[in-house]
C-alpha cells in the first residue's frame, strides 16, 4: 500500500466533484465545501461522533449527530466496563438533506440536534470543544432514568491528527473525507440516573470521529481507537479499513505525546458469530500486534427496508506491543479501547 501524505492546504474536490489529491494528513489540509459535492442531496453524509473515557469510571460516554442524506440520527451511549453493560438511545428523523448545518471545518463551527427525547450541542472553536447532552428518558442503572452531560475537551497544542481523503473505485465521485482526532483531554461531568460522574483531564480522554462524503450503497468496515495514558504520557491510536479505496493511504496511525506515527496495513481478527469472543490484530508492518478482551458489545441494527444497517461497537481492553517510528517500542497492558464492525445499506 501506497502511503502518500498530504503536506499543504488544497481543495478537497475539483470541478468534477473529484478529490484534488487522495492521500492522508497529519493536519486537516483538505478544505471540504458541501457545494462541490457533485451527488444529490440525499447521498451526502456528514456526521460528528464523539467517544469519551472517563478513566478511573471506567465507563464510555458517546455522543453522535448524523445527517445520513436520507435519515438524520442523534444518539447516545454509556458504555459500563465495569458492569459490562451499555445504555444507549436515539432520535431518527427523515430526509434531513443539510438541515444540521454541519460545519465545513473540524476546527470550528456548532451543530445541533433538538428532538422530542434527545438535545445535543457540539460548539468547536479551535482547540476548545463543548459537548452538551440531555436525555430525560434515558435509560440508566437500576431503572433510573434521564442523562445529562456538560464535557470541555482541550487539545495537545499542535498535535497531530488523522486525515485521509479517498474516493471509491468504482465511482470516484463518491468520497471519504475524514478526521480522526485523539487523546482530547476531558472536563465536566455526566448525571446518569441518580448518579454524578466527573471527567478530570488527567485520566479522561476523547476522540472525535468528523466526516463529510458521499458512498456507494454498500459497504462493510472495521474501526478501532483507544484514547488515554501510557506512563502519564497521551496515547492512543486509530486503525481501520474497508471503506473506499485505501490503496492511496491507509488510516492506521499511533498517537504519542501529541505526534503520529504512522503505521502500513492493520488486519482485524475476529469471530463475527460471537463478538465477545478475543479479538486480535497484526500489521503488515509488523507495529502494531495486539490482543483485544471484549466486555461490551454495543450492537445496534437499523431496518428500513432499502435502509439497513448493523452493527457492532465493541468495548474492552488492549494489551501487547506498538512500535514506534523511531524504533521505540511501548508494552500495552489491559489498555481501554474499542473496536467495531458495521455492515450498512445507506
């Protein structure tokens, strides 16, 4: 696999509504226009996602706002390690076709979803990020209900990121347009139920997931990231595969101190019948050679007929070896993370 890194600011699209440059990125040099997108309206893709660790809790807090083209959807999560259990709604609404507004830029910009069950409001500025949830009928612990969530997260000043840009063979008009943001630093605090959980930014860390594109109907990937601290020092990763051509650039890349390090191919294995089961995972490179230990299997399927979509978030905990660019190798021991396979029909 061809790794061609991008290194200066360009468009994202040319004329034609084709990618300018395929490649990936440390920073997101690409600059995305909704306008140039040469698909209809109800093909467009855009969604911000959020998942936040929040350390000694031992619990996953994810926050997602998606406009599908055809189906609009708010959602969240929190994911228990400790109980190995998950609590989790959502929102859907039809043909939302740009009614979010979602920004241009992964650097700043607010979108917001109102429903009848769900309010999320993501507000980016820069390196500052406010994350606000409220879910009165959330499902919670012991038959509580309701989720109420305010988290700051920061950012490592000038640290990397994952970015790629890829389009599908065969149409190369459809795109993959992405930013991988992790080890963002955590603050605030979450009331699930009858319970208060507060996220310091020395144990609690984020990652965001913001993507713009439109896809073929079709398609299966795999995803992992973990964000958090190895030693007291930032750490995390993001590997994954499947979706679109990645023959330019794959978007496998560890996160150490703030600097990426970027890996070739990463292979998931694991057992589809039971997902619960250990995974594993090899590189081609030979840096990145890890065990997974499932606790939480965050499945979800969706079902309209032309519309279908399944999947499976699994949380739990990595051990094993990553290497470094320079030849530093760092053992990772019960390292919190997750990993997911999604089949859609979108």
């Amino acid at each position: 696999m061809s790794q061609h890194e991008i290194v200066s600011p360009r468009q994202l699209l040319d004329s034609e509504g084709k990618i300018t440059e395929e490649g990936w990125a440390r920073k997101p040099y690409w600059k995305y226009e909704r306008s140039r997108i040469a698909a209809p309206p109800w093909r467009i893709k855009e969604w911000d996602y959020y998942a936040i660790f929040s350390g000694d809790n031992q619990s996953w807090l994810c926050l997602t706002i998606s406009d599908l083209g055809y189906l609009g959807m708010a959602a969240l999560a929190w994911v228990d390690i400790a109980s190995g259990k998950a609590y989790q709604d959502s929102e859907l609404s039809f043909f939302p076709m740009g009614k979010y507004e979602f920004p241009s830029s992964s650097d700043r910009g607010d979108v917001r979803h109102r429903g009848s069950k769900l309010e999320l409001s993501f507000s980016v500025s820069g390196s500052e990020r406010l994350l606000e949830a409220r879910a009165p009928s959330f499902p919670a612990p012991g038959g509580a209900r309701g989720l109420e969530v305010r988290i700051e997260l920061g950012e490592i000043p000038g640290s990397d990121t994952m970015n790629i840009a890829t389009s599908w063979k065969e149409n190369r008009k459809a795109f993959y347009y992405n930013t991988k943001r992790n080890c963002l630093p955590a603050s605030g605090w979450a009331r699930l139920g009858e319970r208060e959980y507060s996220f310091a930014p020395s144990e609690a860390s984020a990652c965001l997931d913001w993507g713009r594109g439109v896809w073929t109907y079709k398609n299966r990937w795999y995803w992992g990231s973990a964000s958090g601290f190895l030693d007291g020092v930032p750490f995390g990763w993001n590997i994954g595969y499947g979706f679109s051509d990645r023959s330019p650039a794959s978007e496998n890349l560890v996160f150490y101190d703030g600097r990426a390090h970027k890996l070739d191919d990463v292979v998931f294995h694991l057992n589809p019948d039971d997902y619960l089961a250990p995974w594993s995972f090899t590189s081609s490179d030979g840096r990145f050679e890890l065990e997974f230990k499932p606790v939480v299997d965050r499945a979800s399927t969706t079902n309209l007929v032309f519309l279908k979509s399944i999947q499976h978030q699994v949380f739990g905990r990595f051990s094993g070896r990553v290497v470094l660019d320079g030849g530093k190798a760092l053992d990772i021991v019960d390292f919190p993370g997750f990993a997911e396979d999604v089949l859609n029909w979108w």
